[in-house]
C-alpha cells in the first residue's frame, strides 16, 4: 500500500488503487462518512458496501 504524500496526489492514488483492485489502499483513503460514486447516479456510502464493489469494477 502507497499513500500519497501531498494532498495533490490523493486522487490519483485513489483512482490507481479502484482501478487496480487494490482494496486495501482504497479503503485506508475513504472516510466511512464520506460517498463515492463510481457510476453516475449511483452513489455509495459504508465500508461495507464499497468493499463489495471491489469485485463489480
């Protein structure tokens, strides 16, 4: 697991860890009050359910 150094790096990593299925990364930069949405109007909130996504994408 890589995290970012600078703030400006963040989305980046984000982007490479999702895209990459690298699970671990993705969920050590997510903040369980936070929402992604990885398709429009699709959004996802919970550990739980952004783990589950790691298999659809």
């Amino acid at each position: 697991m890589n995290l970012p150094k600078r703030a400006e790096d963040a989305h980046a990593t984000l982007v490479a860890a999702f895209n990459t299925g690298d699970v671990a990364t993705v969920m050590s930069m997510y903040d369980v009050s936070g929402i992604f949405v990885p398709e429009p109007n699709k959004p996802v909130s919970g550990s739980a359910r952004l783990r589950n996504l790691s298999g659809r994408y």
